[in-house]
C-alpha cells in the first residue's frame, strides 16, 4: 500500500469515526433528556397502582402488578446509567480514533509530492476539507463537552459516585491531643447528676482519652441553660461481657443487631397528638434516619445535612441534652461531599456503644469516637462509598474490635477497626456488590460469627481475623434488610430475591427459601420457631422457621422501612405514617394495639425498662406509663 492510498484509508477512518462520535453525543444528549423529563423511579403508573392498592388492599392481582412494573422501572433506571456511562466511553473512544486517523492523514500529505498547476484545482479541494474537517471536529468536540457535562458529571453529583480509597495509608487516624495545662475536670451542660448512670469502676487501664477543645465546650454550654456540674474522671469500664450488653440497647436493633430486646413492662398503648403515656418529647436539632441507642440512662442519636454533622446525649429519663459533639475538622481524600437521596440523607447509620464510648459514622465516610462526657478520643475518614444511596450501614461492636461493612460499586469489604484507637486491625476484600444492610453478631455457641448480606453474597466472617467462614450466594438487587439469627439459623432475604434460612456449618447451607414476601428495607426479627419481617408496601408475615411456611400475614395502610423489634413476647412494627401495629409472638395473629405517633418515622424503636424510644421525623420521643 503506497502513500496515497493510506492517506485515504487514514481520511475515511476519520470520517467514519467522526460520524460514530456524532451518533453517540445525539443518543446521549437524547438519553439524558429523556432522564430529566421521565424519571423512572417516579412513574406516575407506579403511583397509581400504589392509590388503588390503597382502596383495595386485598387485590393480590394488583400487589403482583405493582411489584413487577416497580421491578421495571427500576431495571430501566439503571440501563439508562448504564447506557450514559457505556456511551462516554464509546465517544472518547471515537475521538481518539477520529485524531489518530487526522493526524496520519496530514502527516501523508505533507510526504506526497504537491501536484503541478495543472492540479491546482485539487489544492483547492483540499483546503476546503481541511476546513471542513476542523469543523467537524469543533462541532464534535463542543458536543462531547455538552453531553459530558450533562450527563456524566450530572448523575455523579446526584448520586456521589466518587473514588474509593483502599490503601490503609491514604486513611489517617487523627488524634485529639490534649492540651499542656489541663488540670481541671472537663465540665458537662447537664439537668442533673450523671455520674451514677455513667459510672463503673474497674481495674482495666485507662485509654489515651484526651480532653475536646474549648470551643466546643463553650458550643454545648450555649446549647442549653441549666446547672452545669463537674465530672470527676473515673476509670474506663472493663469490655461488658453478654450479661452486660443484653441489660442495654447499645447498637441498631440492640444486643448485636438482632432485633431482640430483653427489658420488660414495655408500653403497648400511647398517642403522640395528645401526649398519652409521652414521658417527653424533643425537637431533633439535625435530621436523621437513624436510630436510638441507650447505655444506663444515656440516650444517643446523630444528626447532619451537608454543612454539619453532630452526635447527640441525652438524659434518658428528661430528655435533657447533655452534651453534642460537632464531627469537625476532619481530613478527608480530593472529592465533593456526597449528595445522598432524600430517603437516606446524611446521617442514616445508627451509633454504637459499649458503655465505654460512642461511635458514629455520616455518609462522608467521617467515623468518629467519643467518651460517655461528650469528648472526642479519635476521628477517622473512611472515604467516600461509591454509591448513590450515600453510606448508611450502621457499626457494631464486639470486645475492642469496630466493624464497619462497607459494600459500594467500586468493590465491597469488611473492616475491623481498634475501638480504642482507630487503627485498622484487619480487613477483608468481598465479592459484594453495593449494599446497605449492617453487619450482625451471630452466637453460634463455642464461637460468634460476624454475618453480613450484600448482593449477591450472604457470608460469615471470624470477628477476630476476617476470614471467610461460609458464604452463599442467595440476594440480588439493592440489599437494605440486615439477616436475622436464630438457634444457629441466619436468615436473609431483599426485595425481587428471596427470603433464605441458612445452616452454617450444613454441607448444604440452604435449609429452605421462599418469594412469597420481601422486605426493601426492614430487617425481618427470628424467635421461639417464628420469622416476622415487614415489607415497603404494608405487609406484615410471620413464617415457620422450620420449613418457610406462612403462618399468617396482616396489612397497614403504609409501608414498613423501620426494622422490628421483639420485646417481652411482643413484636412492634412502625409503619411510615407513625403507627406502631404490636402482635403477640404466636403462630396465630394475635393484634394487641396500634398506638399513633402523630409524625411519620422510619426508624427503628429502642427499649429500656418500662419505655420505648421512638424517633419521628421531626421529633424524639420516650413512651411510657
């Protein structure tokens, strides 16, 4: 092939690749125009199924329908990111190839002899197709910038899908050192004396706890007026053992996350409009989806939006804030803050104590620990998960190691942390995908296991090391439910999956599995043979755990996000419009009451003796008699 007829090659490469760049920055452009004026996760079909539901709560044909168009439109959703980001790639594919072809295109032409006058007409010729050519690539360029812009860098602020940091070394641990001239006790904003609900005495050695800075002080002083008293130190309790933590509801859904309370004279009767059995009520400085935790009479929550990031304290029995600490000054990697859905927010994952101290974790990926008085020991930034939910697994705790599930797009894995000082003691890599259930401790009787649920895998860790002890591969889908643990048996399901029982340790994992009914969010709760879980679109089931068969089932008028809790042969379930629907753990339905909050909620309930703590929306509550 001489010159000339690769100089053509070269010229109709380009052409050609040209042309597929315009194609594909035309279907972009189309693509992200049809995303802007039809969403799919909000399609009006969806919602008029969901009013008809409403009116026919009993029409399974419908239920099918609604779950199959929903399944649809959730599938188009993500083809139609998929589309955009397959389609970047295909245009700046196009480009490269379009340039590589001009360039061997004038770079031939500058080696063919110029033709004599007798071919001036050619030079003319191709002065115009040089112009015509920069034109284009002009024209090209300026498209791929629009489509680019619109398109990619528009879902990436939607969604927050920015870079996982894996290197250990990219993750600092920050320390609060304390100041030279310390001498004086810390001062605490308090309504009354803590000290006999935080105080246990022991001989274990004190951590490294280092006093917060002045200003934060003063930041919790202007927060409330009341008395202020001092808190003399004391030592740091030795790590609680069972006993100890099944007196609390130190985590997400309690004693290691598996939705069984053990306090008694719990509450089955109040109204949140006019203050039936509402010991107090508390406006929520921040908002949050997160639940609340308790430790003696310390209750904790956390609040934040893209500006802020707290974690509260408050009295238990007044509903007095104690103290907050504001989560600031924390090194984070190059990158925006996330911009999570409304429906998780900022500050979706719930803390976790061990009555030593507190740790909280935002959708920053910021992981903060604090002392019972309210002062900041570590910081630690985890990196931002890419996903568009924005990070919402809760944390849990077991002797001094943290765990942290943290499953995104970019890769999933499993985090133990040192509680007392932030350094990571082992991590695990997963074949997960994104998730945002949290991890469980399951009591297997000569060891616990550490159980997570991701898709597709359902897989036991050891807590001490990380190694995979069993895995199973039975979800799909967004996996939101955290699995439950009964008598040796995990069970985990999602939506558009299945609900599965799992025998660790069986040759075959699989004991039994069924489709019947789903959860999207709700974490199901196992007890005495029985399964109960709530669904997004108000079903409530209980199952026999011994062969998946449905006992019996009841309908709310709403859906179910919050996780059920079992306490004192009762099981609750809050439903999104506030209401409580409580039934007696009996394989028949058994109704005892369905109290009103008078706010929405999705989070899930805590309990003390006596009382139940119920997060609204806009409010905190503590029911009792």
């Amino acid at each position: 092939m001489n010159n000339r007829e690769k100089q053509i090659l070269a010229f109709r490469t380009a052409i050609i690749a040209g042309a597929f760049s315009l194609i594909v920055c035309v279907v972009m452009l189309l693509n992200f125009w049809q995303l802007k004026t039809t969403d799919p996760l909000e399609s009006e079909a969806l919602k008029n199924l969901v009013e008809r539901l409403h009116e026919d709560t009993r029409n399974e044909e419908l239920k099918v329908e609604i779950r199959n168009l929903d399944l649809m439109t959730r599938n188009a959703f993500f083809t139609n990111q998929w589309q955009i980001r397959s389609g970047a790639f295909l245009l700046i594919g196009g480009i490269i190839i379009m340039i590589i072809g001009l360039r061997i295109y004038f770079s031939l032409t500058a080696e063919i002899k110029q033709p004599d006058s007798k071919e001036s007409r050619l030079d003319i010729e191709l002065l115009i197709s040089r112009r015509w050519i920069v034109y284009t690539i002009s024209i090209i360029f300026g498209l791929a910038l629009i489509a680019s812009f619109l398109s990619i860098d528009h879902l990436s602020e939607t969604y927050a899908l920015t870079e996982v940091t894996n290197q250990k070394d990219e993750i600092p641990v920050q320390e609060i050192r304390p100041r030279q001239d310390e001498t004086t006790p810390l001062t605490t904003v308090v309504d009354k004396p803590i000290a006999e609900s935080a105080e246990v005495t022991t001989d274990s050695p004190e951590p490294n706890i280092h006093p917060e800075s002045e200003q934060e002080i003063e930041t919790a002083e202007a927060k409330e007026s009341v008395s202020e008293i001092s808190i003399s130190e004391k030592p740091i309790p030795a790590i609680p053992d069972r006993n100890e933590i099944i007196k609390h509801f130190p985590a997400f859904r309690g004693p290691y996350g598996l939705g069984i309370s053990y306090h008694k004279n719990i509450p089955v009767d109040w109204d949140g409009a006019t203050g039936k059995n509402v010991l107090w009520k508390i406006p929520i400085p921040l908002p949050g989806f997160n639940s609340p935790v308790i430790w003696d009479n310390l209750l904790f929550i956390t609040g934040a939006d893209k500006d802020n990031q707290s974690v509260y304290c408050y009295d238990m029995n007044t509903g007095k804030l104690i103290w907050e600490h504001e989560v600031t000054g924390i090194s984070r990697p190059p990158g925006s803050i996330p911009k999570p859905t409304d429906d998780t927010g900022y500050a979706a994952p719930t803390v976790v104590t061990d009555g030593r101290y507190v740790y909280a974790i935002f959708a920053t990926g910021d992981l903060v620990c604090i002392d019972l008085k309210g002062t900041r020991v570590w910081v630690r930034n985890m990196g931002i998960p890419d996903n568009h939910y924005g990070h919402s697994s809760s944390l849990m705790l077991w002797k001094d190691l943290l765990f942290i599930q943290f499953d995104t797009n970019e890769a999933g894995k499993v985090m133990a942390l040192n509680a007392l000082s932030g350094e990571t003691t082992w991590e695990t890599n997963r074949t997960s995908k994104i998730s945002w259930a949290s991890p469980i401790l399951a009591d297997q009787g000569d060891h616990f296991e550490l159980v997570l649920s991701s898709s597709p895998l359902v897989a036991g860790y050891d807590p001490e090391n990380g190694k995979e002890l069993w895995s199973l591969e039975c979800l799909m889908g967004e996996v939101g439910p955290s699995p439950a643990f009964h008598n040796g048996v995990i069970y985990a399901s999602n939506e558009y999956a299945n609900l599965v029982a799992i025998k660790p340790g069986n040759q075959d994992l699989v004991l039994w599995e069924t489709n019947e009914y789903l959860p999207e969010v709700a974490s199901p709760v196992a007890v005495d043979g029985l399964l109960f879980l709530g669904t997004s679109y108000g079903v409530i089931a209980c199952f026999d755990t011994s062969n998946g068969e449905i006992l019996w089932e009841y309908e709310c008028d709403q859906g179910i996000y919050s996780s059920p809790v079992i306490a004192e042969n009762k099981v609750y379930f809050l439903d999104m419009d506030g209401i409580m629907h409580i039934f007696s753990v009996d394989k028949t339905l058994k109704l005892i009451g369905e109290p009103k909050l008078g706010e929405s909620a999705v989070s899930t309930p805590a309990f003390s003796n006596g009382k139940i703590f119920l997060r609204g929306y806009d409010h905190l509550y503590c029911i009792g008699s």
